[in-house]
C-alpha cells in the first residue's frame, strides 16, 4: 500500500505540474499593465494625471493631425494625415473616469447618435455654462444615464476599448454645445492633465 499511495502522490504532483505549469508562466503576463505593448502616436513619453481620471497616464494621440493610421486623410493635415478630433489617453482597462466640471449627460437623438467609432456606449457631457460638449468615448461601463445632473468628482464611467482599435483608453474630446465632430476644438483647457514624471 505504501508504494501505491506513493505512485498516487507521484502521479498527483505530476498532474499538478501540467495544469498549473503554463498558468503560473501565463499569470504574470496576463496581470502586466496592459498599456506597456501598445503603440503610441506621440512623442511625448510622460504621465499626466486629470480630474477626468484615476492614476497618471500617458497619450496615445493629441488633438490635431496625426500619424495614426485610424483616420481618414484630412484636408487640414499634410502628407494624406488624418485629424483626431480628441485627446487620446492610454489607460488600463476598468480605470474609473470622472466629471471635472458640473454637465448634464445628454439625451442622445438616436442610439449611436456620436458614431460606431467612439463606442456603443459613449456619451455626451453638456456644460451650458461654457457653451462646451465632452464627448467619453470608448467606456463600456457608464454610471450616468441621459438627463442626469454630474457634479465634479462624481464617477461617470469605466474606461475600455469597445471600438478601440488601440487597447482601452480615453478619447476626450470637445466640441461647441450640439456641435457635430468637426467642429471639435483644443480640448487641453477642459482636460487640466497635470505632468507627473
Ligand atoms: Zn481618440
């Protein structure tokens, strides 16, 4: 009995050792940042932090002409570019985002009023005081529903990558109240990203 307890604990830990193997050389890999592979569209290498955000993270792509290839040409933009009408900001997947100024959520005129680009789930803070829209686009998760009033601070949404080309991340965008997406502008001035590193 001994040696066949012993071949059962033998052919136990063996067992063990094939399961559990490629997961505990897996795990690591699947819990790194997951902004650490992706490309980025800028030159800048530094962490920013915002009210619109927790942590401190860096851009994938600025407000303008861009190299990134996701965009049709642009008529504004040289050597066939495209324009991106936000600031993009790398971010792990599930990062709590946050209004940083009072706005209203706006009823969208139609379901994916804003465009499969940004998302099924994107959405549109209205600041009738600044005469300003932000657009969040790329959430999955939204804790705010059209018509709700947000206030600084309060957690409206939960970064992902739902139409994200380039892993999760923020597109925050601004544009003139009920402005179509050409007509968004500089959106640095409502972003308030502070540099960390
Ligand atoms: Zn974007």
């Amino acid at each position: 009995m001994p040696g066949l307890r012993r071949r059962l604990i033998l052919v136990f830990v063996l067992l063990v050792a094939v399961v559990a193997g490629p997961l505990a050389v897996a795990a690591p890999v699947a819990s790194a940042p997951d902004t650490e592979q992706r490309r980025f569209w800028v030159k800048d290498t530094h962490r920013y932090s915002s009210p619109w955000y927790r942590g401190s993270h860096r851009r994938m792509i600025n407000f303008g002409c861009t190299r990134a290839p996701y965009y049709a040409p642009d008529p504004r933009c040289v050597r066939q570019r495209g324009f991106h009408h936000g600031v993009d900001v790398a971010m792990r997947c599930g990062t709590p985002l946050y209004a940083a100024i009072p706005a209203r959520v706006v009823r969208p005129r139609s379901a994916g009023a804003l465009g499969a680009a940004y998302g099924a789930h994107a959405f549109r803070l209205r600041s009738a005081k600044r005469g300003r829209d932000i657009v969040i686009g790329h959430t999955r998760r939204v804790f705010v529903r059209p018509g709700d009033r947000v206030r600084p601070g309060q957690r409206i949404a939960r970064a992902s990558d739902a139409a994200a080309p380039d892993g999760c991340h923020l597109h925050f965008e601004v544009r003139p109240a009920r402005g179509g997406y050409l007509s968004a502008v500089d959106p640095e001035r409502l972003l308030r990203a502070t540099r960390r590193d």
